[in-house]
C-alpha cells in the first residue's frame, strides 16, 4: 500500500471554500510536501461563467496558464498528481503533463458529478478515479469515496442548542422556495436560521433575469459573503438539526451531510440516497419528498444516537486522504 508521508505531491483544484487549503494541509501534517495550483486561470466572475459554459471559450488562456505551471515545475518530479474535480483540464494538457511527470501516479477525485463537469474524457488517463457520486461509481466502475469533514466539525463546545432547524447552503435550484414554503410551517414558532449565498451581487440579478427559480428570492435573503468554517461550525453546533438540500440533478452526498456526521447532530434531507450509507441511522437522519416533505414532530424529539468511532474516523478528512491515496 501507498503513503503519503515523504512523498511529493502536485495538487490541483478550483478555490472552494478553503476547502483546498484544507487538504493541503492535511496532506502536509501526514508528512507529504504539497504544492497547490488553481485548476482555473482566473477566478473572475466572466472566466468562471464561461469555463462551466463552455471551457474552449478560453482554451487560449486555459492553455498559457497550463504551460506556466507546467514550465515552472520542469525538471521536477512528483511522487502524485491529484486533481480535484477540474473545470479546465483537456486532454491535450493532461497528456503533457504526464510527459512532463513522467514517474507520477495521477489521480483524480471528482466531488461534483460528471452530469455538471467536462471531466468524462479524461478518465482514461489517470492511474485512479474516485468520486463522490454512487451512480458514476457505478456507471463509469470507479471507487466510491464519499466527501469528508474537517476537524473543526468534531470539536463540539457545550452550549445550549439556540436553533431548532439550520440551513446554510448555496441558493440555487428550488431551494429558497422549497425551504420558505414547504419547510418552515412544521417549524412554526420554533427557531430557524437561514443563510443562504451568492458569490456576487452580479450573479444575483443575472439569475434573476434568466432564472425562474430565482423570481421570488428576495435580495435581503441573500448573503455575499461565505462564512468561515469557523463560523459554519458554531452554526451547526448552535442547532439540533440541520436542513441538507441536494442539488435535483446530484445523489453524491453533499459536504453539509458528512458535516453534521462529523458535528454529531441531526440531519434533515432530500437526498434519499443516505439511506445507502454505513453512518445512516433512522433516529438521526430524516429523509423526505422533494415535493411533498413530511417532518413528523416525533423525529425531533427522538434523542441522538452517538456514531461509532471507526465510522467518524472513516469521514473525516484524515479517512479520505487514505481513500484517495490508497493508505492503510
């Protein structure tokens, strides 16, 4: 079996959160020298629009920005090559790069589905594929990994639950209407907190325009800024339940899930898919319909059940760089 500590490692990702900052410097407390890029050339709102619309809009800038990473690492090797669901890799730079690492394993992990990237293409290419997404694990026969929680998420304060129910995700798809709507009147009189974002002001009159989810979103409802994971978890340790919406078009389980496993608090959601899951308990996780929802007041009464140590250990961030890696 592989290790990490004493190798070298190229990582590529989109920003994300902080979420790259993370790995890298998981990566690094397990004794691995880590070098992080940008899988974008920019991260402007106009080349992050065009890149998911259609990345040969720029395969110009795409291709300079490849050749200066490339070129700034010549004559280097890499022990591994990680990609992170990329946005502006093709084929023709990935074949380069292997020319160039010629002894690096690559290896890429996509926490997005295929049905939202332009990643299909280059599968053949990398010595290992994972992915967060039960049905391209099954489609394509690649590794199912889930997504992870970092160690903020397990540090729990003692405090009093100030929330009865907590949603924080990004507004896309029906989820503003669906929560405003079909989940707030079986929490009537209790306390709810929401926040929901937008990474610009720009992209919310965009959406506005082209959107029909977006119509009823009212500006107000909108926070422009992420919060830190700091802030994240305080939220999440603050409530007895959390609210998780997956994205229609997504059965991988979302970051805000393996989270609330990590916190040790209750789970609210749409994504029948957890069912599946080794961590799935019926006391602590409640799945209901898109379209008809159904919270029976018995499931926030039931007390939480504590997770087993070996399961927690599995979702942390430290169980998914063994995954990735191929670590034992």
């Amino acid at each position: 079996m592989n290790n990490v500590s004493g190798k070298s490692i190229l990582f590529f990702s989109p920003k994300f959160f902080n979420y790259e900052k993370e790995i890298k410097l998981a990566m690094e407390k397990l004794g691995a020298t880590v070098v992080w890029a940008d899988d974008r050339p920019s991260n402007s709102f106009t080349a992050k629009v065009l890149i998911r619309l259609n990345k040969n809009i720029l395969k110009k800038m795409i291709q300079r920005y490849y050749d200066r990473v490339i070129g700034s690492f010549k004559g280097k090797q890499f022990d591994y090559v990680l990609f992170i669901s990329p946005e502006s890799l093709n084929r023709g730079i990935l074949k380069k790069m292997k020319d160039e690492f010629k002894s690096s394993k690559f290896i890429l992990y996509m926490w997005d589905s295929f049905e939202n990237k332009q990643s299909v293409e280059l599968l053949d290419l990398f010595d290992s594929v994972l992915t967060f997404d039960s049905n391209d694990a099954k489609n394509y026969n690649i590794k199912l990994r889930p997504l992870f929680y970092i160690d903020t998420y397990k540090e729990k304060k003692s405090t009093k639950p100030l929330y009865d129910l907590l949603f924080i995700g990004t507004a896309h798809s029906d989820r503003y209407d669906f929560v405003q709507h079909k989940i707030k009147p079986f929490f009537d009189g209790m306390n709810i907190k929401l926040y929901f974002f937008l990474s610009s002001r720009r992209l919310f009159w965009l959406k506005k325009l082209f959107d029909k989810d977006f119509r009823s979103i009212q500006f107000k409802d909108i926070s422009f800024k992420p919060l830190s994971h700091l802030d994240n978890f305080d939220f999440i340790n603050k409530s007895k339940i959390i609210l998780d919406i997956n994205h229609p078009r997504q059965v991988g389980l979302t970051m805000r899930t393996i989270e609330t496993l990590g916190a040790q608090r209750k789970l609210i959601t749409t994504n029948a898919n957890v069912i599946n899951y080794d961590f799935y308990n019926e006391d602590n996780i409640l799945v209901i319909d898109r379209k008809k929802p159904r919270i029976d007041r018995s499931f926030m009464a039931r007390p939480f059940k504590p997770s087993i140590d070996v399961v927690l250990t599995k979702y942390s961030i430290w169980g998914w760089i063994f995954d990735v890696f191929n670590v034992s």
